[in-house]
C-alpha cells in the first residue's frame, strides 16, 4: 500500500479519535490499528514514524508505543 494511503487512513481515524479526551483518543486510534491493521500495514506506518513521521497527526504518533510492532519483514 502506499506511504500516502497509509497517511490518509491513520490521520482519518487520528481525526476521528481527536473528539475524545487525549487518553483516550491515543487508546481507541492504537487499539483500532491493532485490531483492523494486517501486520504489513503497521509495519509500513512505523517506517514512516521512524522516519520523521511526516504528514502523521500527533495523535498518531502519540499512539505509536500502543500500536503492535511487526516484526521486520
């Protein structure tokens, strides 16, 4: 899939999440991503953060430590 796909689908459910209290919002966005997101996916989402995150919401990248790592590929 590609990085700006990937972008688009995190910031949606990120904007989503953003009308909750802040706990909350990074709880649900990770255990979304946990739950809905093949392992292919978060693995392409965390090069992205590794790499700067850009184009991520914050709240996105305040749930990164929630979300499961795959392993490398």
């Amino acid at each position: 899939m590609s990085h700006d796909k990937l972008i688009t689908m995190a910031n949606q459910i990120a904007r989503f999440m953003e009308s909750k209290p802040h706990d909350e919002g990074v709880a649900g966005l990770a255990g979304h991503i946990n739950d809905f997101w093949e392992p292919r996916m978060r693995r392409q989402l965390f090069e992205m953060i590794d790499a700067g995150g850009a184009g991520l919401r914050q709240l996105v990248l305040d749930a990164a430590p929630q979300i499961r790592r795959p392993a490398a590929a």
